[in-house]
C-alpha cells in the first residue's frame, strides 16, 4: 500500500473522530434541554392542578350564593317596580328632534 493511500485514510479517520466528538457534544446538549423541558412540564402541570382547585372552589354555588347575598344586595321585584316602556325618557330622541 502506498504513503498516499494511508495519508488519505489517515484524514478520513481524523474526519470521522471529530464529526462524532461533536455529534456525541450536540447529544449531550440535546438531552440537557429534553431534562430541562421535562422538569418545567411537571412544574406546570402541579401549577395547573392548584389552578383547577382553585377554580373548584371559587366556582362553587354556594360560596357564589354567600358572595352576592353580601355585596350585590339584590331583592325581589315588586310589581309596582314594573312600569311601560313609553315612559322612559330617550334624550337621544328628544336632542335628534331638537336638531331638526
């Protein structure tokens, strides 16, 4: 075999070590971010479950019920509280006849 070919073959593999020292780097960082990734996935997902309890409780009937009892102070309509449309004063009608 001549100096050539082992010359060649020599690159070759000096090509073939270093290709594979940075794929085998490029892996390392790849499986870096995937544990990383993973992490922050199960963070979000206890994050979403307390979000959803939360949601549970504020949502619920009876603590709604409690809540508009206390600031919203609604009542019963009485029926004198009922009256005709006609008598309520548009003024946006009154200012469009006063313009004509």
């Amino acid at each position: 075999m001549s100096r050539r070919f082992y010359f060649i073959f020599g690159i070759i593999l000096i090509v073939l070590v270093a290709s594979l020292f940075q794929l085998k780097h490029q892996v390392v960082i790849l499986e870096k971010k995937l544990s990383q990734n993973q992490l922050m996935i199960t963070k979000e997902k206890e994050a979403l479950k307390v979000l959803k309890a939360e949601w549970s409780y504020l949502s619920n009937p009876n603590r709604i019920e409690a809540l508009s009892k206390n600031f919203l102070n609604l009542e019963i309509v009485n029926i004198k509280q009922i009256g005709d449309i006609e008598k309520i004063p548009f003024y946006i009608q009154k200012n469009i006849e006063e313009i004509k």
